[in-house]
C-alpha cells in the first residue's frame, strides 16, 4: 500500500499545474484566525511556502492579510489571464 502510495504521490507531483495561487501570511494573522493551531508548527510553514516551486509552474503571489474582497479579484484576474493563455 505504501509503494502505491508513493507512485501515486510522484504521479501528482510530476504534473507541472497552469496556475498555482500562493497566498502569503504571516504567523500572528494565522494565530488570530486560528488559535488552536500549533505557533511553532504555523512558524514552519510560513516559512516553508514561500520556496515552493511546483515544478515550474507559474506562480501568482497574493497577500492574504489584504481585504478579502481584492483577494479574490487579484485570484480571479490570475486566474482569467491564466486560462486566457491557455
């Protein structure tokens, strides 16, 4: 089960996507949205998203502390300009 596991894993991270969304926050806008998560673990991950690459893929930078609604306008207009380019 584990070798399947793995071989669908490396399916998945093989595929390069059209567009990868990656929204940046900071630890203490994590905390405050979700207080019962681990600090430390949060820590770990802010810091770990931001070297991602996705295989290539392109890749749209969003703050996720700005206002929800120019959040999703700046995700929607990647998106269109993505699939426009398709």
């Amino acid at each position: 089960m584990q070798a399947e596991e793995r071989a669908l894993y490396a399916e998945m991270a093989a595929h390069v996507p059209t567009l990868v969304i990656r929204l940046h926050v900071d630890v203490d806008t994590v905390m405050a949205r979700k207080p019962d998560h681990d600090r430390a673990l949060i820590t770990r991950k802010v810091e770990t998203v931001p070297l991602m690459t996705f295989n290539g893929a392109p890749i749209v930078d969003i703050d996720a502390t700005i206002p929800y609604e120019d959040e999703l306008a700046l995700a929607t207009a990647a998106v269109d300009a993505a699939l426009a380019g398709a």
